[in-house]
C-alpha cells in the first residue's frame, strides 16, 4: 500500500513538474521585445495617470479645507 502512495505522490509531482515547465518554457518563447516594451508603456501610462489622480484629490481635499467649494 505504501508502495502505491508513493508513486501516486511521485507521479503526480512528474505531471506537475512538467506542466510548470512547459509553462514557463512557451511564456518566453512567446514573449518578444515589442511585447516588453508594450508591457513597459502600458505601465508608464498605468503610472501617469494614478500620479495624476493623486494630485486631483489633493487639490480637492486642500479646496474643501479652505472653504472655497466647488
């Protein structure tokens, strides 16, 4: 019984295995420069826009402390 557990456990551990490898292996044969630098753009971008959200809701809170409203 221990003999077919453990090699259940190792077959499983195989299947696994391979498939993380065969995974990681297409995700960089896939990848290429241009999707990098698509990558790197889109985040520029993700990046610009949250500093300037950031600074919209500075200059609401600092208005609304001030009293001026809308």
């Amino acid at each position: 019984m221990t003999t077919v557990v453990v090699s259940l456990v190792a077959f499983v551990m195989l299947l696994v295995a391979a498939f993380v490898f065969v995974g990681w292996r297409d995700r960089h044969r896939l990848s290429s420069p241009e999707d990098s630098a698509a990558a790197r753009d889109a985040r520029s971008e993700q990046e610009r826009a949250a500093v300037e959200r950031h600074g919209l809701q500075g200059h609401r809170i600092r208005r609304d402390q001030t009293g001026n409203g809308m």
